[in-house]
C-alpha cells in the first residue's frame, strides 16, 4: 500500500461532505446504546463481535433536558445515578447527550443541593480544618532528596522557573486549606461522597477566612487582540471564563473523581475492599519489556506526541516551603517511611523484597509525591482539582513559554527572533544556568533553556524544541525581508501566530490521524478542511486538559518509546535506509536523559533527525522498555526509577476510576469476570487484581488491541479524540476560523499555505544537513514503507510555504 494515499484517508473529507451521514450516526447512536465489547491484543476469536442492528433517528431529550456535545457534558451530570447517556441529535447531522448541564459544566439546581440547609461553613469547621492543616505542614521528612539521585531528576520534571515553582506552592497551599475544610465539614455533616464527587453540595467559602484563596477569573481589557495572550487567558470572552485553558487552571475531569473520601484521599481499596495491588508489583508482573517494533511509525512519532504533551500539560508535585523536594522513604529507599513521619502529600510506592530487579539493591521504595492542586476560583467546596502549569491550548507553549515573563527571557528584541545560542555557526537553543534544569552540578554540561522546564529531559525532544526555535527565526527572518519597515514586535507576533498554525496543522493533519486512526478523527470531527474556514468553534467547550487524558491516555507514548537510540549517520542521499542492527553509536535511553551535551557535537542533530526518522518506534502495548521501568533517570547510579509504576500510582492519585468505567462511558460494554479475555490477558492480569473493576485506566487502556489505521485500543484513541476536540472547539484562535470567530484569523491565501505544511518541511528547512540528505514525506511514518523513501528537500512532494502572503 501507499503511504501516503493511507495517511491522507484521514484527509478525504472535503468540507461540503456532511462529516456524519445520516447512517453514521444511526449506526454510532446504536453503538453507544447497546455497549460491544472491546477488543485485546492476543484476541482471536475469544470475543466475536456482533454488529449492531440499525435503529430509527434517536429519541428526543425528556423535557427541559438539553441535547449538547459530549465533550460539553460533564461525566458527574452524565453519570449521575450511573445511567447511561441517552444518544440525542444536534444540528448539522451530529450526534450529541441528553444533558441537565448547564452552561458552566456545573449540574442544573434540580440536581443540586440535596442538603439545602447548609450552605454556610461553621466556625467549628473552620478552626479545626486549620488546626488540621497547621499539623499536617509541620508533619513533615527532612530527609533530602540530594542532586544526583534519580529521585531529584523525577522532581525536575514538575519544575518551570523557580518563581513559577514557588508561586506554585503558594496556590497549592491555598487549595490544600481549601481542601482540608471540605474534608472536615463532609466528616462531620456525615455527606455521602456521592454527593461530594457529583458537586451536590451547595457549599461556598464566601465570607469566611478561606475566601482570600478565591480568585474570580479576571476581565479581559482587550477581546479582539490579534494574538493570543502567553498565559492563555482570554481566549473565552465569554464573563467569567476568561480563565478557561489558561496556565495554572485545574484540569478538568471525564468522570467523577475515585478518592476514598470523594475529596483527596487515593483509592487504595479494591472493590472487595481489601488493598489495592500496589504499582511496583503491577508494572513488574503485567509491564515486562520486549522489543516490538511498530510496523508503520517512527521514533518521530513518539517524540512528537512527547513534545505535544508538554504542550497542553504540566502538573507539579507538592514541595516543601522551601521549595525542595519531599522525602517519602527512608534513607538508601530501605523501606518506606512510617504514615506519621511523612509529608501528608506523601505516596511511596512500596517494593517488594521479591522484586527481581530492585531487590539486588536492597531497595524497599520508590518515592512519590502527590500533584499540587488548583484552589476553586468559584469559592465553592469541592474535591480537588490537579492544577497544570502550562497553557491548555495547544499554542506552542513550549517554544513561547507559558507566561509573558517566560516569553520576555526568551526573546531577543530584534527582528522578531528568540535569543538563540550560535554554536560554531549552527543556532542551538540558548544556555541556561538554572540549576534546577538538569541533573548534577557537572559545569561542563551543556542544559538548555525554551519555553518548557522539562526540555533536557531527552535529548531527542531537545532536538524537536530546537527544530521549532529555528523555524521560527527563519519566519521573522522571511517576513522582515518581505516587510522591512515591520518593527520588532510585529514580527516576533506574526512569527509566533504561524508557529502556532503550523504546529496545530501538523497535528491534526499528521498526527492525530496516527494515533487514533480515521474513524475517531471523522466521529470527532476533527479532520481539518482542504478549502474554506472551519465553522466549529463552540464557546461552551472549556479547552481544558482532562485527568483521564493527562494521568493515562495520552501517557500511551511511555510504551513507544525504545530504550536505545540506533544512531545513524547518512553519508549520502544515496544511502540505504537505516538496517536494524547496523549503528554508527547506540545510545541507551537513560544516559541521555537530563544529559543534553551530545548537541554540541556537530552532527549530532542531524544524526539524531536520522535516526527518529529511520528507527521503528515500539507498538503501543502491555510492553515498557526497561529504559523507563527500571533506569529512567538513571545518572551514575545502578539502578533508576520506573516510569510504569509511577503513572498507575499518578493515577490513583489524580483520583481516575477504574478502566471499567471509562469503557462504559464511552459506550463499551464492562468487563465482568476475567475470563471474557484472551486467557493470557485474562491470567495476568488476575495476577494483579482481584476483580475486572480494579483495572488501573493505563493498564487496560494499554491491553486493548489497536484500533484500524490507529496506534492505540478503542479507549485510549476515545479519551485523545475528546481531548483534541476539546483544543480544536474550545479555541478562538485556533488556525481555521475566520475573523468572525478568530480575531487573529489568517486571510484565505494565508490559509491555503499553512495548509501545505508538512513535518517533513519543518524538517527540511531546519536541519543542519550536514548528514541529513533526504527526508521522507510522511516523517512520521517509516521511510522503508512503499512511497515513503526519503526525498530531497527541493522535492515537490515537500511542498513549500510562500510568505509572500503575510506582506503586511
Ligand atoms: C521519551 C521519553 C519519556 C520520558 C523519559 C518521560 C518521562 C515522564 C515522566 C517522568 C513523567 C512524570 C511522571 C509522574 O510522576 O507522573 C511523564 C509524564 C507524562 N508523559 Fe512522559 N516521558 C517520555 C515520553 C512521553 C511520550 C512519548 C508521551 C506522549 C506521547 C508522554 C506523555 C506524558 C504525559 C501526558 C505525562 C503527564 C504530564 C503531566 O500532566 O504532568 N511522555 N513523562
Ligand atoms: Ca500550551
């Protein structure tokens, strides 16, 4: 098959086709109403599925129930009493639920207030909720996490600047009092945490001392400003939600939250109720490592969504006061530290003295943090909401930053370009000398700085932030010599506002469309447009990230990745495709995590290109390179963390339910007994977990066989689609509306050449090409694969931008 005839199927859809036919929607609507059973891998005929009957146009909505989109009903109105959502249509052929929501995401006052008569916080309540807190701040470790440990490396992912870290502890601190009081009242009024997780009480902290941590979203001076605003506020004119997907805001949720209290406190109970199988054990049994090369993508694939992730989301782990990491083991990890002598946001993962890795060190713990979280700016009591540093928007933070004083640091104040470092006459991203950037005090290593605190993180996604530095210095450049008396500003702006376009058209006409295959791209209506604007912005869609996205779905690329690096130097365009087993170097994964100074090397970004575009990313399965399970940052220790570990942990602390129910919402039948899976599937994962409704969401999630065209199981491709959805509906700028939804909108010329943009151009006009010769057309996709050999730049089947069209 051709490569790029397969890759462009997610493209066919011109804009006068109605994206969903009439049958489509019978057929989906069927589909959600009468639950199939999802598919695993292994799965042959264990699972035959049945086809769904057609049925009639679906029933209207019951009286004063309204029919929205479903990323515009929130799960805990949804799944109120565990019922289904009824299927409704929308206009325009689309399909959406019948809803009690209002406009807010908040559940309509027929379902609220099943306590009416309180809705004031006692003084009681209030002097013990900070008694409470007083005591758990001072509860706390003072064994350090020193430099060097893997553990520090673990807590760097979480840093951006140091003000901002600070800043962060402040508004988490506020959220935990928040918190605390709403545990202390639920405690003593005796609420049912259906009640709590549904937000049925009617609750506010309105005149109380608590009210101070209540920060109404701000007014917006200027609605129609051409260009977005760096922390993403604004973008929603609508009052009150000028602060939707902006940095520092909550994350949002598909489902209620599954903590014990319904507040804060983690799941660790299995349906019998007796203990949760804990993470280590369940990475080690059910996560083993294989080399299973994917037979379709790239490391590029891989490397891209990682760069994406950081994009759209940024959590943080709560720090002490002084900003240091906290401890929750005992010294040397000997053994994990006793309730009373750790920090109360303190999750260690336990290891047992079987484990067949760690135990050769003597190791009885993995630290673990849990998230900061984002106090309530409606002043209503609440659970708690995980608070993401980053803009929502997929808006290029990373290059930009995420704050107007980020984006200040970064630029240069001339031509419109950001500061860059000139190594020997090749631009690098510039030095940074934040200690809280990289791993050790070695003054010779080189660490950058960009938009993203996480950039060193590996050096392939160093080389994706400076592909994009570049690009964007190379538009300021085109664009002065085309408008030379354009000042500073305006061109920086510009620049940034095609950045953006180009990367949004990247990821919805490359990316998505790999990940979660054509089906999911048309259902969502995410296809972008061949001809005209788009017409789907929809103010009622809050852009935010969803904890079932961040803690699970999209942490999907943590088993695509590869523990080694084949690096390979092209000598010439002439030059076969890379063969497995044939490298000039392998590098293992860990040595070049937080360990950027490979760049400097001449070729090495080149050489680096190469091989994410040659090297087979690994199939997105029950398989996690032990470069992540046993190594991840490793430094000059024998051992590492394990990344699996941490993300079935970071799920339960996000508080998602089990993967049983986010199948049921989206329109899958539950699993039951684990004897309706393939046996092998169905024997491990009983190893681990007593019943079907324990599945962590990233394990099943993980378990599902791919959907067609897509690289990861029916959930997972549902969860990402509702997500991108979100960024492509709940944002004003985003690059295919017209100015009447866009005040940034790009005129129809401009359009049509953003249109052309390609990973493989992005590629082509800012790689070193010292050894990088040709690149293939379809970058994310294997060059080894029928029509996909690499070409050379001037190729046509790179097509060119032309700036001529933003002659201002
Ligand atoms: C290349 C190697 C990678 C490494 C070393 C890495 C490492 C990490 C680490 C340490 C965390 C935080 C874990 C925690 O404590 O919760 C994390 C979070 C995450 N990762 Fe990765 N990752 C990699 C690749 C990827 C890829 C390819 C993707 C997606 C395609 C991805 C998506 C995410 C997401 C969505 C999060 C959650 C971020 C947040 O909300 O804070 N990662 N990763
Ligand atoms: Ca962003």
């Amino acid at each position: 098959f051709s490569v790029l005839t397969s890759q462009r199927d997610g493209l066919q859809l011109d804009d006068t086709t109605p994206a969903w036919p009439s049958d489509k929607i019978q057929k989906e609507s069927t589909i959600l109403n009468k639950p199939q059973m999802v598919e695993y891998e292994e799965d042959s005929n264990a699972n035959p599925k049945t086809h769904p009957t057609m049925t009639a146009k679906c029933d209207p909505c019951p009286e004063g129930v309204m029919c929205v989109p479903q990323i515009q009903c929130p799960a805990h109105v949804r799944m109120q009493d565990h019922e289904k959502p009824q299927i409704c249509d929308l206009p325009g052929g689309k399909f959406g639920y019948c809803c009690v929501t209002g406009q807010n995401h908040t559940a309509s006052p027929k379902n609220k207030a099943r306590i009416p008569h309180i809705t004031f916080i006692p003084t009681g309540v209030i002097d013990e909720a900070r008694l409470r807190f007083q005591n758990l701040m001072h509860q706390i470790s003072f064994v350090p996490v020193t430099r060097g440990q893997p553990e520090f490396a673990h807590n760097m992912v979480f840093h951006s600047t140091p003000q901002e870290d600070m800043q962060n502890f402040q508004l988490s601190k506020s959220a935990m009092e928040q918190v605390i009081t709403t545990q202390v009242f639920t405690e003593k009024e005796h609420i049912p945490v259906e009640d709590i997780i549904t937000n049925n009480i009617d609750l506010e902290f309105k005149e109380t001392p608590l009210e101070h941590h209540c920060h109404p979203p701000r007014s917006c001076l200027n609605k129609r400003s051409k260009y977005r605003t760096f922390d993403g506020s604004c973008n929603n004119i609508r009052p009150h939600r000028s602060h939707w997907g902006a940095a520092g805001q909550p994350m949002e949720r598909l489902l209620p939250p599954a903590y014990e209290d319904g507040i804060w406190t983690p799941r660790i109970h299995a349906k019998d109720g007796s203990l949760l199988t804990g993470a280590r054990e369940i990475s080690r049994i059910l996560l083993g490592d294989s080399d299973r090369p994917h037979p379709k993508y790239n490391l590029l694939l891989m490397q891209f969504g990682q760069f994406i992730a950081h994009d759209v989301t940024q959590s943080s782990s709560v720090r002490l006061e002084t900003g240091e990491s906290i401890q929750c083991c005992a010294p040397n990890n000997r053994a994990v530290l006793p309730p009373e002598r750790r920090h109360f946001a303190c999750m260690p993962i336990a290891v047992e003295p079987h484990d067949e890795f760690y135990a050769n060190f003597g190791i009885r713990c993995m630290n673990f943090v849990r998230l900061s979280l984002a106090p309530n700016m409606d002043c209503r009591a609440t659970f708690g909401k995980q608070r993401s540093k980053v803009t929502h928007f997929l808006d290029a933070s990373p290059v930009y930053g995420s704050s107007l004083e980020t984006a200040r640091e970064l630029r240069l104040f001339q031509g419109g370009r950001l500061r860059m470092f000139n190594d020997f006459g090749r631009d690098m991203l510039p030095l940074t000398n934040d200690k809280s950037a990289c791993g050790n005090d070695d003054p010779s290593m080189t660490c950058f700085k960009s938009g993203d605190g996480r950039t060193n993180q590996i050096i392939s996604l160093v080389v994706l932030h400076i592909l994009f530095a570049r690009e964007h210095n190379r538009i300021a450049g085109i664009l002065s010599q085309i408008n030379p008396r354009a000042n500073d500003e305006l061109l920086y702006q510009e620049a940034r506002r095609i950045v953006i376009a180009e990367m949004q058209h990247i990821i919805y006409n490359e990316y998505l469309p790999s990940v979660i295959g054509p089906m999911q791209m048309k259902r969502f209506r995410l296809v972008p447009q061949h001809h005209g604007y788009s017409n789907e912005y929809n103010a009622d869609v809050n852009p935010a990230i969803t904890n079932a996205f961040s803690g699970a779905a999209f942490r999907m690329g943590h088993s695509s990745v590869d523990g080694k690096f084949h690096i390979h130097q092209q000598q010439s365009p002439q030059q076969p495709p890379l063969q497995r087993g044939h490298a000039d170097e392998i590098i293992l994964i860990p040595d070049v995590m937080f360990n950027p100074s490979r760049m400097r090397l001449r070729t090495f970004l080149d050489d680096m290109m190469s091989t994410m575009l040659h090297q087979p990313m690994q199939r997105v399965d029950s398989a996690i390179t032990q470069g992540l399970s046993r190594f991840l940052f490793r430094g000059h220790n024998p051992f590492g963390l394990d990344l699996a570990a941490f993300n079935i942990q970071r799920g339960r602390d996000q508080g998602l339910r089990c993967y049983n129910d986010y199948m049921e919402v989206m329109g899958h039948r539950r699993i039951q007994s684990f004897s309706q899976l393939p046996p092998e599937v169905g024997r491990k994962l009983s190893q681990v977990y007593r019943h079907p409704d324990d599945i962590d969401l990233w394990v099943g999630g993980l378990l599902e066989k791919s959907v067609e065209g897509g690289i990861v199981g029916i959930t997972f491709s549902e969860i990402i689609a509702d997500q991108f959805s979100r960024f492509k509906t709940g944002d004003r700028y985003y690059y295919e509306y017209n100015s009447s939804i866009n005040p940034g909108a790009f005129t129809i010329d401009q359009l049509h050449e953003i249109r052309k943009v390609t990973m493989a151009r992005l590629i082509c006009d800012n790689a070193d090409h010292l050894t990088l010769h040709g690149v293939s057309p379809a970058a994310f996709m294997r060059p080894d694969l029928t029509g996909n050999s690499p070409v050379r730049c001037d190729s046509a089947q790179i097509p060119v931008i032309d700036l001529e069209a933003w002659r201002l």
